[in-house]
C-alpha cells in the first residue's frame, strides 16, 4: 500500500495534547540541559585547582620565596575564589 500524497495526513493525536507532549519534551530537555551545565561545572573545579597548583609549583621552583600549595590547598582557594566571584557578581552585577 502506498501514501497518497494528494491528502493530508492524519492526525493521530489531538493539538491539545500534542502541545502539552512538546511541553513535556521541552522540560525535560530544559532538565537534562541544566544537569549536564551542573555536571561541567562540578568538573571544571578539579581541573582548575590541577592547574593552580601546577602553575604554584612552577613558580616555587623558580622563587623560593613561594610556597609550594598541594591539591587540597589547590582546591580550597578555586573553591573561595569561586564563591568571591559570584559575591562580586550578584553585588556589582546589572540590576
């Protein structure tokens, strides 16, 4: 059996209820966009204290006069920084 293609085609589902399906979907891909944005940011944070404590390793090896920091440290101040940023953010933020 073929498709006619000189009707429209068929409705399976009322309008009604198609939009609140779309609805639906849009939530959830709204959800799964929230938490995969959740999960980056939750990564980001080891990443950058790695990084930080790399880059205050190399400058202790070139001045002494900087203490060496380990990763707990490392990730203590990504950590604070974080939270000072979003402080400075929502007080001197656009309103």
């Amino acid at each position: 059996m073929s498709f006619d293609f000189t009707k429209p085609p068929y409705r399976t589902v009322p309008p009604a209820q198609a939009r609140r399906l779309s609805d639906e979907r849009k939530r959830q891909a709204h959800g799964a966009a929230l938490a995969a944005a959740c999960v980056v940011v939750v990564l980001a944070i080891p990443t950058q204290a790695f990084i930080l404590m790399l880059a205050m390793g190399a400058v202790h090896g070139a001045f002494i006069a900087v203490p060496a920091i380990g990763y707990g440290t490392s990730v203590l101040f990504v950590l604070g920084a974080n939270l000072v940023a979003g402080y400075a953010r929502r007080t001197f933020g656009r309103k």
